[in-house]
C-alpha cells in the first residue's frame, strides 16, 4: 500500500544546463499533489552557478529589490547620463518662441508639462508614435519629471479635449503678439482614420487620396510671424467654402476683428465676400479666371496685360493690373428695416467698393497648357476603352461631353477632341486674379497672397513630422485633446523652420560680405552653411542629440561633465542664441 501524502513543502536543489555551457544551481520548494501524482513547484531561486569548464559553483548575489542601490554605491555615490544637445534647443524654442508660456497661462502646471513633453518628443523624433516615448525620456530631460506612460497620455488627450477653455485660452495667447492688421491665411486639410467610432469622419474630399474617411482640419496661419494660431475641425464632408463663416467667429472671439484674411479659390463665393464685408473683415481671396464677371474683365485688359510698366518688381515673369469695381452682393437681414421695408431674414442688396487685380504669367499658360492637353488625352482613351462614356464617374462623363464629340457606330466608338470647347478654355490658361476689399496695390497684393504658400508647407510639416497622416483614437473628445498636442508641437516645428532659414540667409549675407574677425571665422562660417544647407531640420536635430551630460555626486563633492563640440557646432548654437 503506497505511503499517504505528507503534505509538507520541500526544499531541493537541482542542477539546470544553460545553452551557453553554465550550469545553474536552483533551490526550489515543492508539494506533492495527489490528484495529479506529481511535485507541484512553488518556488525557484538561483543559489550558485558553475561556469562552462569548471567544477566548482560560484555563488550569486541576491537581487535587488526595487529602488535598492547597488552595493558598490553604499558611499553614496549616484551618478546620471541624459542627452541635452537637442533637448536644450528644444526648451529654448519654447520659451523664446512664447509657446510654453502660452500654456502655463491656459492651464495648471501639471497639464502644462504633459503637453511640452510630449510635443518636444514629436518634433524630436520626426513624428513617431508615442509609445516610443516610453524608452525615450528616459534618455532625455523632459518638463513632466514623473515620466509620460501610455495611461498618462490617453488621459491627458481626453481631459484637454473635454477642456475647450483650455485650448481657447492658448490660441488667445497666440494672438497676443499679432499685429492690430494681423494678416492671417485661413485653409484646411484633411486627416484620414481607420476609426468607425469617430463620427465626425466621413466620405468627402480626401486630399491625401488614400480612400478612407477624413476629418477636416481647418487652421489660422499668421503670415507675419509664420506661426499657426489657432485650429477647429469639422466632418470631412463638409466643404471648404461653406466654413468661412465660422472662421470669422474664431477671429472675432481672438480679438482679432481687424485681421485681413488670405484663402485661396476653395472658399471663393459672392455669399463668403457679403459675410467678409458685413463683418467688416480685410480679405485678399483667389478667385478663377473662368467666373463670369472676372473673364469679362481680362477679356477687357488683355492688352494692357502685355505692356512693359506692369510688369511684378519681384517676379519679371508675372504682369498685372488692378480694376477697381462697385459691385453688388446680398446679405440676410439680422433685424427688421422700417424704411426699407425688410423683415429679418430677408435678403438686402448692398454694393461695395472691391479691388479685382488680374495676373499674366506665359510660364504659367505653358504648365496649364502641358496639363489640360494631358487630361484630355487620358480621359479620350478612357472613354475609347470603356467603349462610351456610362462606366466613368460623373464628373469625367460631364468633362468628355464637354470635350469629346463621341460617335457611336453600331459596336464600334469613335472618339474625337472638340478642339472648339478645347481652345475656349484654353483662352484663360496663364491668368489668375485676386480679389481685396482693401489691398489696392496689385503687386503688394501678390505678395500678401504669396506668403499664405507657407500654411501648406504647415499642413505638411503637421502630417510628415507630427505622426498626424493616420488618426489612432476611439472618440471624438481623445482626438480634439490628440490634436491640440499635436498642434502645440506643430507650433514648435514651424518657430524652428523659420529660425533655421533666418539663420542661413544671415549668415550667406555675412559670408558674402566677409564681416568675421579672421579667417578661422569665416571658414568655420562657411563650414556651416554648407551643412545648413544640406541638412534638414530633423537630422539638425538629430546631429545635436549626441551632446550628453554625466553628473556624478557623492557625499563630499560632485561633477558635471558635458560632450565636447566643434566650433561649427557652437557658432550654430550661438546664431541659435543659445
């Protein structure tokens, strides 16, 4: 008759070989069980391990618990390594630039560094996604000491996109240092997500042309200080030109009633021209050359069009003329008008004084020309493969009948271009025109317009450098707190850009003029402007993220040691002003 069970626990030791050639000596605790007639192990510890070769065990240390130093650090000695090149211009960005400050004012100090530590961590990596951030700080110093977890970051996003003070105090903040006249481009872009949770994602637009549901993001660009300012967004079906009213709201709680707005042709209409002038807003807009009243204009002033005197004093290749038009528009009445007899809600004709300004560039025709005879093209073999016009979308089936006569012979199809309607619309290749209410100088206008460009190199920087190209949230409260973050480190990526290109044109300017002390100098001079050049604005970064800093302290005396630098590398820091 087998023995009954004791039911005591056991302690052993086996011998366990390791594929390195170590043989580790474990203790272990066991209990037998009968039910399954086996020793059930509750416990392992490594006692000694005998290495590869030898016979004799060597014993190991125990291990430390968490938060226990090292016994070889019992004299108190501690010592730290964080990387501080690129994380020192970082923190100068934000406080020179005003974008930390903007924070603290808008928000506890708490919610503050969160947001700073994780836009320093967008631009500092080129957009990755966060958990990187995870291992990342704790190479390099950020605001939030406490450290930036997963848990951390998805309830920051949903607590500041619950807080909408929160982020219209920050814009406001933005705002402060704008000019009265600020001048302020207004466009948006759209954002794609995987999401069927975010009800604001829909089938619209997508600019990036991926096919999937978008959210619009429209946003406030300070052309002076290059600088975005403020941002909303709204269902991605919703068209450009029916968001402009909204927009001028934005501006007026801003205080920014005096701000002149810069759009380009998507949010063109004589309804958004009556709301910018009823709100008594400035306004430059591009408008296309093929509207009625604009192509009776040019029709009109082509000539002058051709003569020397207008030619652009800063673009040879562009000429233009300014026309000066009372033209009529029509706005819904707010309140009742005894005398003219309108309720409120009717419409009421009003005329105003606009400024149509009409531009010429023959480089500009030849690129019009080389694209729409390549559209034709495509869209003739189109129609000839698919055998008639029924299979394409709407919008090709009204442009082939526009442009393609289309002869059915029993089953064949004979596809010609009807170079007539052709030749129409090529008429108006080369011309563009903007529309002011209050820019009357044609090429000061041009320059105006020009410089809202830089809001799509923004849209840009926003997708490629501040992981915003895929959406990665549940809700519509995470996202708006996602994207706030986002667009604070967007703020800090753009005040950098601009730095570094006020950087290189001072310095060529200096280099050319030879204005250094000797020729060490100038050649260090020349050494960077050559990898300015070269270099973009993540691997500059990048280049200084090597800089390190080791302290080292004990109970008698501490040091600090920094990664030395080449003087390339400190006349870059010093034109940084750092």
């Amino acid at each position: 008759m087998p023995a009954k069970p004791s039911g005591e626990i056991k302690t052993i030791q086996v011998r366990v070989k390791q594929k390195n050639g170590d043989t580790y000596i474990v203790e272990r605790q066991t209990i037998y069980e009968p039910e399954k007639k086996r020793n059930k192990i509750l416990s392992s510890k490594l006692i000694a391990k005998i290495p590869k070769g030898s016979d004799t065990p060597v014993k190991t240390r125990p291990k430390r618990k968490n938060g226990e130093k090292n016994e070889a650090l019992s004299d108190g000695l501690e010592s730290s390594r964080k990387r501080i090149g690129m994380m020192g211009i970082l923190e100068h960005i934000g406080t020179t630039s005003g974008i930390d400050a903007s924070l603290y004012l808008s928000t506890d100090t708490g919610t503050a560094d969160k947001i700073i530590s994780i836009a320093r961590y967008l631009v500092a990596t080129n957009g990755q996604s966060l958990p990187g951030i995870l291992t990342w700080q704790f190479r390099h110093p950020i605001p939030y000491e406490e450290g930036i977890t997963e848990d951390i970051y998805h309830e920051l996003f949903r607590e500041v996109g619950l807080n909408e003070t929160l982020q219209q105090s920050f814009f406001a903040h933005r705002c402060d240092g704008l000019q009265d006249k600020a001048v302020l481009a207004y466009d948006s872009t759209t954002i794609s997500t995987y999401s069927e949770n975010q009800i604001e994602a829909r089938y619209g637009f997508n600019k990036s042309g991926d096919g999937l549901k978008t959210i619009k993001l429209l946003t406030l660009y300070s052309t002076e200080t290059g600088q975005p300012v403020a941002f909303t967004k709204q269902p991605g079906n919703i068209p450009d030109v029916v968001t402009i009213q909204n927009a001028l709201k934005e501006l007026s709680a801003l205080g920014l009633g005096n701000a002149e707005v810069v759009t380009d042709n998507g949010y063109y209409s004589e309804d958004n021209i009556a709301k910018l002038l009823e709100a008594h807003f400035g306004f430059v807009t591009l408008v296309r050359p093929t509207i009625k009243w604009v192509r009776a204009e040019i029709d009109v002033h082509k000539e002058e069009l051709n003569l020397v005197s207008n030619t652009c004093p800063f673009d040879p290749s562009t000429k233009g003329i300014t026309v000066t038009l009372m033209k009529e528009f029509t706005r819904i009445r707010k309140n009742a008008n005894s005398k003219s007899g309108l309720q409120k809600g009717d419409p009421e004709k009003f005329r105003r004084r606009i400024y149509l300004h009409i531009y010429f560039n023959p480089g500009k025709r030849a690129e019009d020309d080389e694209a729409f005879n390549a559209r034709i093209l495509e869209l003739k073999q189109r129609v000839e493969d698919a055998g008639g016009i029924e299979g394409l979308p709407e919008r090709e089936q009204n442009q082939a009948e526009k442009y393609l006569l289309i002869l059915k012979r029993g089953k064949h199809t004979k596809v010609e271009i009807n170079e007539e309607a052709c030749a129409r619309d090529r008429e108006y290749h080369g011309y563009f025109a903007l529309v002011s209410n209050v820019e009357k100088d044609r090429f000061e206008c041009l320059r105006i317009y020009r410089k809202r460009e830089k809001i799509e190199e923004c849209f840009s920087n926003l997708k490629e450098h501040m992981d915003s190209r895929r959406i990665r949230v549940w809700d519509t409260d995470t996202l708006r707190g996602r994207m706030f973050v986002q667009f604070v480190a967007l703020c800090y990526y753009e005040y950098l850009s601009k730095a570094l290109r006020q950087m290189k044109e001072d310095l060529h300017a200096k280099i050319l003029e030879n204005s250094f002390a000797n020729k060490e100098e100038l050649k260090t001079a020349r050494k960077l402007d050559n990898w300015l050049k070269n270099t973009p604005l993540y691997l500059a970064l990048q280049w200084f993220d090597t800089i390190e800093t080791v302290e080292i302290s004990s109970k008698l005396k501490s040091h600090k040691m920094t990664s030395e630098i080449t003087e390339r590398d400190r006349m870059f820091l010093k034109l940084l002003e750092i």
